[in-house]
C-alpha cells in the first residue's frame, strides 16, 4: 500500500547517550532512506543518583549536542532536522527536565524505570523478579500514567508498551491487560497526549510494534494521536520501516501521523 505522508522518523539516538554514531552520520543516513523529516532524541541527562546505569547525556556535554544539530542542519539541507530529547519520566524529574532541555522543540516522554530499576536491559532484570510480568506490567502502566499527568510538556510518549520487551524470553503476562490498557488510553486521551507507533520492537526480539495491536485501537478509539520512530541507536536503523509502521497503523484505524517541525510547529499529514 503506498501512503501520501512523508517519510519521518520521530526517534533517534546518537553517540551522545547510547547510540552508535554521529548526529552527523544519522542525517546523511535518514536523506539515504528517503527521510524527509528527522528528530534527533538522545537521552536526556538523569542527574546522580536516579539511576547510575542510565545512559542521558552528560550535563556537560549539552551544548555539544546543540552545536551538533547546527552542524548537521548546515551540511545536510536536504534534511529537516528537529532538535528534541527523549526526556525520562522519574520522581522529581520536573526539577531538571525543562533546565536540562533548554534550546529544544521536541520533548518525547518515555518510562524505562520502576523505582530506579531499569524495564528493558537484560543485563539488570530486578524489577522482574520482584514483581513478575503480571506486577510488572501493572506498575509499568501506573508509572506511565503518571508520566502522561506529569506537567512536563511530553509532546509524544515514547514505546507505550515497553514492558513487553522481554515477553519473549520468559518474562509474558498471563492476566488481561485490556482493563489497564484502556486507562493507558483514558490517561492519554485526557491529558492531552501524543503517542508513538515504534518499529523498535521489530529488532529488539519482541516481535512487533511498540504498542501491541490491542492497545494501539484503544488509544485511537480514544482519540490518541500519533508519532512514528524508528528508536534508531545506528545509522542503518534510522527511518527502519517506517512504511510499515503507517501501515501498522492504518490496520488499527489510523488515517493520519503528526509530526513535529524543526521551528517548533506541528503537522498533520494524511497516510
């Protein structure tokens, strides 16, 4: 099925946190896929203490990350470059997300921790063990919820699911998540949020998209909007089936994507 909207990848990582190359590289590698529209999201800085295994920017190297977006909008024209960050939500994080964001027009809220035990690194699995995937899942969805309530301004949530990355690998739910899938799609709906239809779950083993079917007819039921991103931690994965993904979402009754623009705007673009 061809589709009339644009390439756009809307997740992004460079060396600056825990991807594989320069913000430079990403670019050159986007125009290559017929990306139209790019959002550079490394991770934000966590400050000491949180979580000492995260991988956000160090403070000190903000402005590098900047002059980076300066660089790679000036050698690669052809590409409209967002400057944004995939901003974790944890307790106290209102205190340093907007100090530590300064300067950017994309804000992408993501969950990746459980009183400060990682969700998706299989090098520290705890919090799986502590709740099994039933309780996982559970305090996943509270968390993100909350993160949703935050006052930060997420403008999209990251990877809606995330707490199904290890389903495959032991870790699978075997209660009925649909009742706590629908307050995920209420708490968006109702604060007002975007969220994103991920194509990372493709290479990460979980055998989807991020979010699962299910939960992606609720939040468009809901009246949810959409972001779409690769979560691309290397250059070949930048704008990684990106037309499959619009299809992916088109079988679950989306019509359009929105997109952020790099001078802070939005658009709506028809699939």
């Amino acid at each position: 099925m061809d589709f009339a909207a644009p390439i756009v990848d809307t997740h992004t990582h460079t060396n600056h946190s825990d991807g594989a190359a320069s913000l430079l590289e990403n670019a050159r590698a986007a125009v290559a896929a017929g990306c139209a529209i790019m959002c550079a999201t490394d991770h934000l800085t966590i400050p000491d203490g949180i979580n000492d295994d995260a991988v956000g920017v160090e403070e000190t190297d903000l402005p590098a990350v900047a002059r980076d977006v300066a660089e790679a909008r000036e050698l690669v024209p052809e590409l409209e470059l967002v400057f944004g960050w995939e901003c974790d939500w944890y307790e106290g994080c209102e205190e340093h997300v907007p100090r530590y964001s300064e300067g950017a027009t994309f804000r992408l809220g993501s969950v990746h921790m459980i009183d400060t035990k990682p969700i998706d690194w299989d090098g520290d699995l705890r919090i799986y063990e502590e709740l099994g995937a039933n309780g996982m899942w559970r305090a996943y969805a509270e968390a993100w919820c909350r993160a949703c309530e935050s006052p930060l301004a997420f403008d999209t949530m990251a990877h809606p699911d995330l707490a199904m990355r290890f389903a495959r690998e032991g870790w699978h739910v075997t209660c009925d998540l649909t009742d706590v899938f629908r307050e995920m799609a209420a708490c968006a709906r109702d604060t007002g949020r975007r969220v994103e239809v991920s194509t990372a779950g493709l290479r990460k083993g979980v055998g989807t998209y991020y979010p699962n079917h299910e939960l992606l007819v609720l939040f468009r039921e809901a009246g949810v909007p959409i972001t779409v991103g690769s979560d691309a931690h290397s250059p070949a994965d930048v704008a990684d089936n990106i037309d499959g993904a619009y299809a992916y979402a088109w079988s679950a009754g989306y019509r359009s994507i929105e997109c952020p623009r790099a001078d802070g705007d939005w658009t709506t673009f028809e699939l």
